[in-house]
C-alpha cells in the first residue's frame, strides 16, 4: 500500500469515528452512528 493510500485511509476512519460519535449522542441517530462506526 502506497504512503499516500494509507492517509488517505486513516483520514477516512478518523473521519467515520468522529461522525460514529456524534451519532451515538442522540437516541433518534444511534442507529446511524453505529452504521458508521462499524464501516
């Protein structure tokens, strides 16, 4: 894997966690922030 994928990727997960996060802290978007944390 190139060094150039691999930020890309790490960008992607970092990005995904965050937005798992944010979906967590509200009962009505759980099911979407646990959709994201698992991607």
């Amino acid at each position: 894997m190139s060094p150039s994928l691999a930020t890309v990727a790490y960008l992607g997960a970092a990005i995904l966690f965050i937005l798992s996060l944010d979906g967590l802290s509200n009962p009505e978007t759980s099911r979407r922030g646990n959709l994201l944390g698992m991607v």
